[in-house]
C-alpha cells in the first residue's frame, strides 16, 4: 500500500512537542472576495452528531471533546504548534524521575458562575476523573493518581503510583468547580466560552465569557450554536443557504455546492486512525488469519479514491501522522493488496469459500458509511460478504462501543491528548476501552514496559514496537487518516487547525 507523493503534500506544517509533532497539512482555499455581512454576533455551526455528555468525566466522543474544548481549561493547554503552554497552572514540574508533578496555580481566575479557582477545585477535578463509581470514561487513565496534595492555596502536587513520565498531556482536562455536583445539567468551567442552553438531538448554545482569564484568547463572537443536522447530504445546501457558517468536516462532494465568493474552505486531516476494527472476540475474527485476510484483501488507496477524491494520509497501525515522533509509514506496507495471500490465508483459518458477517456503522458519518460500502466490494473479490447496518449514533456508542455488541464497525479513534497512550493504550487487554476485545501477551508486555520506561529514547522504540504488534498481529484493518474539509463563511476568519480533535472557537473573529 505505497503512499502516492500528492498525499504527501498533506504533511506540510512540523512542530514540536515534549515529543515531537508533526501537524496534517493545513492549508486554506482563497475564494474572491464579497461584501461582509454586518450580523458577526453569532455563529452557527452545522455538527452531525449530538454531544454525549457536558461532563468531561463522561465525554466520550470526539465532537463533545469538541465543544468541551470551549468551556473548560486544564492545567496546562497546548497551541496549534502541539507545545505545551500554562493555562490555570503557570508553571510545573516533574519530580521523582516522573512520579510527582508539582504545579503553580494561576490567581485571579473565575468559573463561568463568578466564584473563584482555587486549589481545592484541583483536586477535586483530579480525583474525580479517577473516581470509578461515577462510571468515568477517563478512570483508566487517570487510575495511576495515587494522592493529590494542596501544599498551599498557590500550589498542587499530584503524586502517581509508580514513575510515568507520559502523563503531563493528561493535565489538558478540564478542571471543574469542587462546588458543582451535576455538571450534566449544569456544566460550569474558566473557558473563553461559557454554557448557555442545550436541546437534545437539536443544539447547544455557548456565549461569550466576559471575564476570561486569557485576555490574549478571549472570545471574539458573542454567541456561538452548535446545530445537529442529522442529514449529512444536506451540509453544503443548509451553508450555501445562510442557515449555517461553519461545517467541520464537510463532505468533498457537497463542496461544489457553495458560492466560491461567500466561503473559504481550509484543508487538513482529522488526526484519526480510520479503519476497519473487528471484534477478536468473536468468530472468524479471533484468528489472526482471517483478520490478516481482510487485510490483504483491501486497497486503501482505492478506498480514499471513492470516498475523498483521493485526499487522505494512509496509516498501518493505530497512530497517524500528526504524531511525528511515533508514525512509523513503513507499516503502510505490511499488507499490500494481495487477493491471492488473502485466499490462501482463507482456506488455512478453514474458510475456503469465505463467510458472511456485518459492519456496524454509524448513520452520522457519511465518510464511514461510504469506506463500509468500498470495503464491502473489496471483500467480496475473495468471497467475503459484508453487510452493511447503519446505526443512530447513541444506539453505536451504546451497542458497539460499550456493549461489544458487533462484528465489524468502520469508525476513526482519536487521542485526547498528546500522548501516544491515548492511541495505543485501548489494546491492551486490561484496557476498559479495548472495544476490539484485542488480547496479545506480546503487546501486554511491551506496552508494560513502555509504560515504564523512564529513558526517551527507549520509551519512544517501545511504543514503534507496539505499533509493529498491532501492524502484525492485524489488530483492525488500518485504513487511513482522513481528510477534514472546513468550510467557513466569509463574514468570520481565523480558523485554525490543532494536532488533536478539538474546535478552538475563541480563535474565529469577524472578518475585517
């Protein structure tokens, strides 16, 4: 599966990080001019799926960790170059070879309902991310805090169980006010954007926050409405139409659709890993040879052809380009399309006459319905039926998200931080978010040892190694990291791309 030299025009802009990045290009089409329009007060913004929760404890899906990005601040943020920056913490540092990380709280700052940040809202926010009876989706990363200890009102010291030396990213999470019990209803934050009203399956309001903290990122836009728009096919039409401003990940066919005088479209990746992920714990596909099959059975080439015009960065393994420092593009190889191997790999696993099995997808995402359908005539050329069931998207998290209910899914999973656990930490196989149900001792015990690793370069080989597992061992069918067409009204600028799934709203302002 070579990569074609247009795709690499993708990879355009380098930074770095604690462990260097590289950010998916991000460019931006120059349509001509046209008169602005005077209403710059409020933005609207097309999403195609709901929010799953207001509470970054239970925030699974990256479109919420969308819109959370905007009403909550960690300790420490990241800029669209990936360096970490002080955000409610000024400064820090690691101790203990990695097992303590000492912070210095910022003064001054106020939650969205004007009451104080203080050091005590630290350490509630940090021990309820831990908290595994409120059913959190970041218990098993935040599991390794032992204590956090307020030293005085300007400092925090979070002590982990054993050295970790990845763990500073995790510190981007929201931290929330120690006096707010339900944030579901009532989400409360320091952000540039407060929360100002949600109907279910139709949108959420955000408004500006008058008393931000970082005048520098304050918000430009008074008020800001995420509408859900359940009808993908109708993005281009609903913006060409003034209903919307934005779309984040338009379609590449509705682009036409748009008058080139009135939007800009910016062109980038998701800094995803789009793949075909089948569930090891169930028939044909916990054996490594029928997984490899499908594998070899696939083009991902084609697959980009059909779906994105041919835009798209392909990847081998569960980490995309972004992550510079870990991307290992030599795993685009390890199963260059080959239908003869994919047969003969068949009839070893006794499947000679191939078998039937259906793919779980969700109704909300066009791009994935459209690989499903690519998938399923690829399959087919070595006697494999796939059919295809279109899901609501809840009726996805619920069924084949959490309750591994499915045989195959085409899906593309995120990192939520910075760090390469956030990718590569779901298949191990004590991992609560393994939905694959992928179980490998070889990459139990590397991952281990990753984990544990304290020397850079030797962590950083260890990841590479687990990576090589996931490639080998077939751990999904990797497909690629797809493209992210944003289309923005002409009236607003300023849209930026970040190494990570989030939507920085503070950053768009009136055109000048």
């Amino acid at each position: 599966m070579k990569r074609h030299s247009a795709l690499l025009a993708l990879l355009t802009v380098t930074f770095a990080l604690a462990m260097s990045f590289s950010l998916a290009a991000c460019g931006s089409s120059q349509p001509a001019t046209s008169a602005v329009a005077a209403n710059t007060d409020t933005i609207n913004i097309g999403i195609t799926e709901d929010i799953d929760s207001l509470d970054p404890a239970h925030a699974a899906s990256a479109a919420t960790h969308e819109v959370l990005f905007n009403i909550y601040d960690g300790l420490i943020s990241a800029d669209v170059e990936g360096n970490l920056q002080p955000a409610l913490a000024t400064e820090w540092s690691v101790e203990d070879g990695g097992k303590t990380y000492a912070f210095t709280l910022r003064q001054g700052v106020k939650f969205h309902d004007g009451t104080d940040f203080t050091a005590e809202d630290v350490k509630y926010s940090i021990e309820r991310y831990r908290d595994d009876t409120i059913g959190g989706t970041l218990v098993s990363s935040f599991n390794e805090v032992d204590q956090v200890e307020i030293v005085d009102e300007n400092h925090v010291k979070v002590v982990l169980t054993k050295p970790d030396t990845d763990f500073l990213p995790f510190f981007v999470l929201g931290i929330t006010p120690a006096h707010v019990s339900d944030l579901e209803s009532n989400p409360v934050g320091t952000g540039p954007y407060k929360f100002s009203s949600r109907s279910p399956l139709e949108n959420v309001v955000l408004e500006k926050f008058d008393d931000y903290w970082n005048k520098e990122h304050a918000a430009h836009i008074n008020k800001a409405v995420f509408k859900v728009i359940h009808n993908t096919d109708s993005l281009g039409m609903d913006l060409a139409g003034g209903t919307i401003d934005m779309v984040y990940r338009l379609p590449a066919a509705q682009i036409s659709q748009l008058p080139k005088d009135k939007f800009t479209i910016y062109e980038g990746t998701m800094n995803l890993v789009q793949a075909l992920y089948l569930n090891n714990a169930v028939k044909p596909f916990d054996d490594v040879r029928v997984r490899q099959a499908l594998a070899y059975a696939i083009d991902p080439q084609e697959i980009m052809d059909n779906v994105s015009d041919g835009k798209g960065v392909e990847v081998g393994s569960s980490m995309y380009p972004a992550f510079k420092k870990y991307y290992l593009p030599e795993l685009n190889d390890t199963y260059n399309q080959n239908l003869d191997k994919a047969r003969e790999l068949l009839a070893e696993a006794g499947y000679p006459d191939g078998f039937t099995f259906t793919i779980s997808v969700s109704s909300t995402h066009q791009q994935h319905i459209e690989t499903a359908e690519v998938l399923k005539e690829e399959l087919a050329k070595i006697g494999v039926t796939a059919n295809i069931q279109q899901l609501e998207w809840n009726t996805w998290l619920s069924d084949v998200y959490s309750g591994h209910q499915f045989e195959g899914t085409v899906i593309g999973l995120d990192a939520s931080t910075m760090s390469p656990t956030s990718l590569l930490a779901r298949f191990a196989s004590d991992s609560p978010v393994n939905f694959v149900s992928f179980k490998s001792d070889a990459y139990d015990q590397t991952y281990a040892k990753a984990r544990a690793a304290t020397d850079e370069a030797e962590k950083t080989e260890l990841y590479k190694d687990c990576e090589r597992i996931l490639s080998n061992e077939c751990a999904a069918v990797y497909i690629q990291d797809l493209p992210s067409f944003v289309a923005l009204n002409n009236r607003f600028d300023g849209y930026t791309f970040y190494p990570f799934y989030v939507q920085d709203l503070a950053a768009i302002k009136p055109a000048q």
